[in-house]
C-alpha cells in the first residue's frame, strides 16, 4: 500500500498503490483491480495489519462485489496495546479479462498500515 487506509466505505476497493513488481500488467495500482491476462488457476494472495482498538476485515472478489471467494479478519479491539494482522491465500479459475479485487466488509474497513499490507497474485497454470 502507498498509505495507510483509514475508514474507507462501505464495500470500498482497497488499492495497494505502492506496487514493487508487475509483470505483464495485470495488477493496477489505481483502481486496485487484477485482471487476468490469460485464462488458468491463479493464487492470491493478502496481508493486513491493523492498530490497537480498529478492525479490518475484507473480501476477495470475482468480476462482482457479491462473488466473494475468500476473507481476511484483522480484529485490534481485543483490548491491550496488540498490533493484529491477518493473511490469506486463494486459489482462484479465472478466464481471460476475469477481475479480482480486495474490498472491505461493509464499514469494517477502519485502519490498515500501508508499509505492513500487502497483496500479490500470480497465474499457478
């Protein structure tokens, strides 16, 4: 991520602006969006972390905000000064022009560290 995310909407795309590596394209570092260059099995991975008293859960998605087709649940409130963080892998068939993204759930998108989430993905076959 270029920043930390703060409060996003509800059901907002969260874009991991800062991107280090980008072979072919298929990631934009603007809308946040992976398009699928090719159809296959593609792997997704994400990582959040999250400050003390926040919460950060949020959804990978396949061409529509309703097909979710995987989670990540980053909860800070527990109490105490503990740093949460939270990271899921996907295995996803997509075909040629298909688009993922990463979304918050509902408003649930409070405080995520820019330099300490992350988001990759990569065609497996």
């Amino acid at each position: 991520m270029a920043s930390d995310l703060q409060n996003l909407g509800n059901n907002a795309v969260v874009v991991f602006g800062k991107v280090t590596e980008n072979s072919g394209s298929a990631y934009n570092g603007k809308t946040g969006k992976f398009t699928a260059p090719k159809d296959g099995i593609y792997s997704f991975s994400w990582s959040i972390l999250t400050r003390p008293g926040k919460i950060f859960v949020t959804y990978i998605v396949l061409n529509e905000t309703s097909n979710v087709v995987g989670y990540n649940f980053v909860d800070g409130r527990s109490g105490g000064q503990i740093y949460s963080t939270g990271s899921t892998t996907t295995v996803i068939k997509m075909e040629k022009n298909d688009k993922v993204w990463i979304r918050t759930n509902g408003k649930e998108g409070e405080f995520a560290y820019g330099n300490w989430s992350s988001f990759s993905g990569f065609k497996l076959s």
